[in-house]
C-alpha cells in the first residue's frame, strides 16, 4: 500500500510536470527546431556547399589535410595516415552562422522593432493623455478662479487656492 501510494504520487507528480506550459513550449520549440535545422542543412548542402566547392571538390566534406603521411586507404579499407578534416568543420561553421543569421535577421530582428514601435506607440499614448489632463485641470482652474471673482463681485480675476 505504501509503495502503490509513493508510486502514485510520483506519476501524478511527472503528469503536472508535463502539463506545465513551459515543457509544452520547449516541446514545440524543440520540434521547430529540428525541423528548421533541415531546412538550413539542406540550404548548406544544396547551394553554400557546392558554391565554395566550385574552387576545388564538390563538397566542402572533400577539403582535408594529411598530418601524418601517407593518407590513403589501405588495402583492408582502414584509413591510413593522420586526416584534419577541416572542411567538415568549415560546413558546420557555415551551417551555424547561415543559421544565427536567419534567426536574427527574420525572427530576432522584426521582432524587436515590433516590440520598439509597441513601447513608442504606448509612450505616445500616455504623453498625449498627460497633456490632455493637463489641459483640462489648468482649464478647470482657470474656470473656478473665473466663478470666484464672479461671486466676489470683485473687478479682476481672484486666484482661488489650488488646494479648493
């Protein structure tokens, strides 16, 4: 009993767990991600690839170096030699800033002008209702000073206390 009551609290533990809105944001995020990575490597692949290759190999893959020699494949089909593959690393390089620069100039960039014409049109907003009300209380006060010289009969305007 004590352990079916432990095990039930710990299912229902992993099930408010999942339900949080943060795991099912990082869900769909981790999903668009991925899917978005395919797009970028196939961007890399079919276009950025073959036009950096066009000064030697087909594919950046191809580029490397022989640190001990001889590089080759021996007659069993093991490498033989000491390879840099620098080219792999050129590729995913090329992969990571191909894919900083579409996040920032099509999602981080909008973005961010979006939310700056936001902020600037709600400052628009509340300076325009600051003068208004401004506006409105000198006015208002004008008013009252001008009904406490029409009771006091007096000849010119009375400044009436701003407190009243």
């Amino acid at each position: 009993m004590v352990g079916e009551k432990k095990k039930e609290s710990v299912l229902a533990g992993f099930k408010a767990f999942l339900m949080r809105g943060n795991v099912v944001d990082l869900a769909v995020a981790v999903v668009i991600g991925a899917a978005f990575t395919n797009i970028v490597n196939s961007v890399v692949k079919g276009i950025i690839s073959p036009v950096v290759g066009a000064v030697g190999t087909k594919s950046l893959e191809g580029y490397k170096s022989c640190l001990k020699a001889p590089c080759a494949v021996g007659p069993d089909g093991q490498p033989t030699g000491v390879e840099i593959l620098w080219g792999s690393v050129l590729n995913a390089t090329l992969t990571f800033v191909i894919t900083a620069a579409v996040v920032y100039f099509l999602m981080v960039l909008p973005m961010a002008k979006y939310l700056a014409r936001q902020e600037a049109r709600r400052k628009a907003r509340e300076g325009v209702h600051e003068i208004v009300e401004i506006t409105e209380l000198e006015v208002l006060k004008e008013i009252r000073n001008e009904l406490v010289s029409q009771r006091s009969g007096g000849s010119g305007p009375v400044r009436a206390r701003d407190g009243v």
